[in-house]
C-alpha cells in the first residue's frame, strides 16, 4: 500500500529546524520529516512555513506567491500555495515549473565551468533586467520522475497522513478539505496528527476550521499555557466519522514541538517534557499509519509516567510562562484561561466540551499518562 505523509512547518519554520538550538532534540515536525525512511517526494515531503524566507520557492508544484517574509508571518501569506503544492505532491503532476535559471544558479553553473549561454541585459537603463536563459531540466521534473520509480502501484496513494505545528497545523486543515473537494482525491483516508494549530487573526474560515468525513484520525496537543494575542488555536468542527483524540498540554505554543525554555521562548532549557510526549505520541502515531521512522524514542509506559510525573512536579514552572507572550497578553474568563476556537466560534479553554474533550473539564482537563497510553494501544481508525 502507498502511503504520503506531508509534513508542514509552522510560521517561520523551515525543516532545517531539525538542528535548530532552540529545540535541544530538534523541532518536532521537522525531525519527524528528518527521520522519514521513505523516498522524499515519493513517500514524503516537508513543506516550509509562511514567512521562512522562500527557501523552497524554486522547487514548488504551484507558482509561488514571492511574499515577503513580514506579510508570511503576520497573515501566513503563501500557506495556499503550500497546500496546492502538497495536493500536486499527492497527485504526482506539477501544476508550474520554473524553467528559467536564478541568477545564484547560473552564477553556480558558470563557476562550474558547465557550458551555459552567457546572461543578457534585457529592457532600457533605466528598466533593467538579466535574462540568464532556460534549464534543460527543472526540479519538478525530477522529482515528478521520483514519483513514479518509488510510488508503489497507483500514482496517487491509498492513504495520506499530515503533520503540522502552529500554521502549519491549519495547513492540515486546509490539505484535508482540498483533498475531500477534489474528484482524484476525495475518496482518500486521512490522517492528522497536528500540535497547536493557530491560525493567526481573521483567519478563521471554514475551510481552516473544519474538517470532513476524509479525515478518519485527529490527534492533536494544544499549549495550555498560551497567552498570546492572536494566537488563538483551533479545535476544529468535525463529523462522526472522524475519530477525534485531543490532549490538552502543560506548556507555551513551542513547548509542545520541543523548546524547553523556562519561558517557553529562549530562556534556560528546563522544560522538555512535553516536548518529549508528543514526539512519542508522534511517533507511535505515525508508525502504526504506516510510516516509516528511525531514531524512534520508543518510551516505555514507566517512562511515560515519569515524564508526566516531572510536568506535575514543574507545575508553577508551567504557569508561570503564562506572563511571557511573543505579542501582547491575553486571556479570558474567570481562570483568564487561553482564547481558543472551536470550528469558528470563540471560547475560553476550560469551555470547549464534548466526547473528545473529556466532557466535565473539557480542555482545561489535567490529561495523565493512561489517557495517551490508551490511544497509543488503539488500532488505525483506517485499516491498512
């Protein structure tokens, strides 16, 4: 059976933050990509974030928007383009390709000594432009040849899963609701695993906050902890035929993909637990939908159990990231609980209810060892 998973990076986060000094044992979702066993563009991809600077522009299966890294960050410009990437991804066909040369990669070639037709100044002094001539091949080409060596049987695979942190869990959103309104695609399982989706402000629509009858699994981790305006996350509408598991998290918004600063930022690294949970839930996860993974932590019961026993005994520690935001601060209600969405109307944490939610305490529930230990023990929801 073919299996894609694509996974996407949160805002400003690209998949070199594998190795990023902030994450002690990498960045969840781009470790995860990192230890990926399966052919790349075949079996995988990893997809940057809106406002990581364009690195993957040149490689995208949709024409890119070239935003600008400050309107990626604050309205996640570029993340429709990452979706429709990932949906070409899927089907194996590019919808755009850039057959014309960078001026780094003609200035490579040149250097190369590579036998290549000189640069031409094209248009008035004034209005001038270099035209340094046509690839012979372009990167979709080669990967759209990788698809079809290592793609096993049909092009388009039987199941896909998604992964994403912060934007990039919405980006699983947004995948799931293309795929489901798409004919070559809609009669495809799901999976999502997702940590902290935020959307960021007035970004809230159906299509971020809603997922359809596709999506078979949903697990997902949300930052307690959280207080930052415009990072209200979302815990989204669903039907029953999806078999949602949410789990509320000790921890700030990059807590929870492994930053174990005491201030859920850039302070002293203390707080790595959560980080170190959901990377095993992660994991489990995804190798039971078929993926998959080396350097796997494979926790124990017992380690899991101590781990949560550490996030009891670092309570305070937890709390008190509460007075560190990256905007401005914002809480609610009488416990000043975190601002959430669920689907598109919003609450406070503690409110959102229902049988994925742990009914009396909803997500403001303390969640222990046995709850995660349950899930990790079920089968698929989707067989195969």
């Amino acid at each position: 059976m073919s299996v894609f998973t694509v996974f996407f990076c949160g805002t400003a986060s690209t998949r070199y933050d594998a190795h990023n000094p902030n994450y002690p044992n990498g960045e969840l979702v781009s470790t995860l990509a990192h230890n990926c066993l399966g052919r790349e563009f075949a079996d995988w991809v990893i997809i940057d974030g809106p406002g990581s600077g364009n690195l993957q522009e040149d490689q995208l299966w949709e024409e890119p928007g070239g935003y600008y890294n400050i309107k990626g960050t604050l309205f996640g410009a570029g993340w429709e383009e990452n979706v429709a990437h990932a949906v070409a991804l899927t089907k194996g066909k590019a919808n755009w390709k850039r057959q014309q040369l960078t001026e780094q990669e003609y200035n490579i070639l040149k250097k190369a000594g590579i036998p290549i037709q000189d640069s031409e100044a094209v248009g008035s002094y004034f209005w001038r432009r270099y035209d340094y001539g046509n690839r012979t091949i372009t990167p979709q080409e080669l990967q759209e040849l990788i698809i079809r060596i290592f793609r096993r049987g049909s092009l388009i695979p039987k199941q896909v899963n998604l992964v994403g942190w912060s934007r990039g869990g919405i980006s699983c959103h947004m995948m799931a609701n293309a795929m489901a309104g798409d004919p070559e695609l809609k009669h495809i399982p799901v999976n999502i695993f997702t940590v902290d989706p935020v959307p960021g402000t007035a970004n809230f629509q159906n299509h971020r906050t809603k997922i359809g009858a596709n999506v078979k699994e949903y697990v997902a981790f949300y930052a307690r902890d959280e207080r930052s305006k415009g990072f209200a996350c979302v815990i989204p509408e669903s039907t029953a035929d999806t078999r949602m598991h949410i789990f509320p998290m000790a921890g700030r918004h990059a807590t929870l993909v492994g930053n174990g600063a005491i201030d859920g930022d850039v302070g002293r690294q203390r707080c790595l637990e959560p980080g170190i949970i959901v990377r095993h839930v992660a994991e489990t996860c995804l190798t039971r939908w078929g993926v998959s993974l080396s350097n796997k932590l494979l926790l124990t019961n017992k380690k899991l159990e101590n781990a949560y026993a550490a996030l009891s005994a670092d309570e305070d520690l937890y709390i008190q990231m509460r007075s560190s935001v990256y905007t401005i601060q914002e809480s609610i209600g009488e416990n000043k609980d975190r601002y959430v969405s669920h689907g598109n109307r919003g609450l406070a944490f503690h409110d959102v209810h229902g049988n994925a939610f742990y009914k009396t305490d909803g997500l403001s529930a303390r969640i222990g060892p046995d709850n995660v230990i349950s899930l990790l023990e079920q089968q698929p929801a989707h067989a195969g």
